[in-house]
C-alpha cells in the first residue's frame, strides 16, 4: 500500500501497541510518532483516527511517568472529539468510527486521571492551567455521550420543522457525504505504488478535504446561530469553573463527583471563593 496509507499507520499502531504491552516503551514511540504522522497528513487533524493515535502516544507516555509530555496530547484529542460532535451533531449516517471516537469515555477517563495525579503532587514552575480546574472540565465532557446524541437528534428533528434551519441540517449531511467519498478517495490513491500515484490528484483531494472541512464549520456555525437551543444539546462546550461560579448566588453551592477506579475525585465550587477539590482514595 506504499509508506503513507491509513491502513499502515493502523499496522504501525499495532505493532507499537505490542511493544508497550511488553514494556519496550523506546521502539513503540517511533512507531506511534509515525503512525500519527500518517492519519494527520492523509484524513486531517480532526480526524477520529488522529485522536486514537494522539491517546495511545499520550498513554505510552502516561504509562512512563511522562505526565507532562502526555498532558497536551490527551488535551488536543479532547479537543478533537469536541470538533467532531460539532460537524456531527445529530450523529446521522455516522460511521462506527466516529461513535466509538465520540461515545467511548475511557481516554477521557485517562485524561482525568493524570491530571489528578498530577494536582497530587505539582511540580513547581509549571505554567500550564491547574490540573484541578483542567480537570473539571474534562470531566463535564467525559459525563457526556448516549444520552447528549439522544438529545441531540430529537432537537435535530424539532429543528427540521424550520425551513432555514433544515436547509442547513440537509447542506451539513451533504457535505459529510461528499466529504466521505472523497476521503475513499484519497485513501485509494495513498494506496496504490509509489510510482503510479498522482501527485498533483493527491494535492487536490487534500485541499477538497480542507475546503469541506472549512464550509462544515461555517454550516454549523450558521446553525447554531439559527437555532441556539439546538446548539446547546448538540455540541456544548463542557462549563469551566468560572462559568459555573457566575451562575451561582452567593449562598449556592456545586458539588461534582467522579469515580476513577481507585479515587473518588470531588469538586465544591462557590461563588466568591477558590473551589475546594478532594482526592480520595477508594479502599474497597
């Protein structure tokens, strides 16, 4: 298939994934660096495959004590998840790539996870925002799923007894498909050798994707102008804690909790003060 199609990047993922299982951590992160190289180049940067091969190199590095170099890798693959529930957001006609990308909550759990451990024990110096905070978001998107699609198609088809409004619904799935067919596309010509492929067909299939990629944003933008509420359910931002204290009267608390599986992580935001967060540990 030459040295830059998907299905070797998949296979190069693989063999990096055994190496990891066996602890030789030094040959599995070449072999991930280049397998996220390919998914980047040939689907794009918001590609559901390019978040799988971002989480397996953040957790090769997680499982290494690399708490900082993993931190930036989960964060963009969070934000690529967000992206895709955004040009996604009815979930219609989605392959099964996409719903496991969109629907799995572990690499999200992962995510929470070191930034907990990190919030245990700071490192002094560090710039990056707190781990505590950082972490009360990716939480609000981790509570996320099943039940956010749900909700999202029944807006979608309250939504549909509006002209304007089903226009862009009909203009955003046409661009999903197209954009689909093109990626085959492209994924065929990356397949075939070196010698018969076309450079400049492979050049043009690229920048077709990018410029679907760009009207899809617009046409979720117009949407969600159109239609707020449909918005709201379909592709939310997960609230930060300064939002929430906004939304709090002085005598109003939250409280958030999570489970990971040895910590139980809880979050008591106020309106005027800093947030308390407790970290405790699960015995039984």
């Amino acid at each position: 298939l030459g040295p830059e199609h998907p299905d070797v990047a998949t296979s190069l993922n693989n063999l990096a994934g055994l190496y990891e299982a066996q602890g030789q951590y030094g040959q599995a992160e070449p072999l991930y660096r280049r397998s996220l190289t390919i998914m980047e180049k040939v689907l794009g940067p918001e590609h559901p495959s390019v978040a799988t091969s971002l989480n397996n190199l953040a957790d090769l590095f997680d499982r290494q004590g690399k708490l900082t170099m993993a931190r930036p890798l989960y964060e963009r693959s969070r934000r690529v998840y967000l992206a895709l529930a955004r040009v996604n957001p009815d979930f219609e006609e989605a392959p099964a790539e996409l719903f496991k990308a969109l629907y799995s909550r572990n690499w999200l759990r992962l995510y929470v996870k070191l930034l907990a451990t990190i919030a245990r024990d700071p490192k002094p110096g560090e710039t990056v925002g707190s781990p505590v905070t950082d972490a009360f978001v990716v939480v609000e998107q981790a509570r996320a799923g099943l039940a956010q699609g749900a909700l999202a198609k029944s807006s979608a088809r309250f939504a549909a007894g509006d002209l304007a409004t089903a226009d862009l619904a009909r203009k955003m799935q046409e661009l999903r498909r197209e954009r689909q067919a093109v990626e085959k596309q492209l994924i065929e010509e990356y397949g075939k050798p070196t010698t018969r492929r076309n450079e400049e067909r492979l050049k043009t299939l690229q920048q077709e994707t990018q410029r679907m990629d760009r009207e899809l944003a617009e046409a979720v933008n117009r949407l969600n102008k159109a239609f707020p509420k449909y918005a709201e359910v379909a592709s939310p931002e997960p609230i930060d804690v300064a939002s929430v204290r906004k939304m709090l009267r002085p005598e109003e608390a939250v409280i958030s909790f999570f489970t990971l599986d040895d910590r139980l992580l809880v979050w008591v935001v106020r309106k005027d003060k800093e947030p308390i967060y407790r970290d405790i540990p699960i015995k039984k």
